[in-house]
C-alpha cells in the first residue's frame, strides 16, 4: 500500500450533529471520513 497524502483523505461533519442532544453547540468534531488508498499489487518477491 503506498503511502497515504493530505490529499487522499477527506474528513467531514454531517449535516445537523450540532443538533443532536449532548453534542456541543460549536463542536468541529468529524463525523466521517473516506480515504483513498492505492494497492502496488503487481510486486513480485
């Protein structure tokens, strides 16, 4: 698997969490995330 970069990942907060009881009203706290990742399957050893 090569290396992940900044690029590959994006992270987010869903719309509406800051609504949901117990959850701080300026929270910035991620939600999800979704990487993309890049598999060399073609090494040979």
């Amino acid at each position: 698997m090569r290396p992940l970069s900044a690029d590959d990942v994006v992270r987010g907060q869903f719309t509406g969490y800051r609504d949901e009881a117990g959850v701080a009203e300026g929270s910035d706290v991620e939600t999800f995330c979704a990487l993309r990742l890049f598999i060399d399957s073609n090494h040979h050893g």
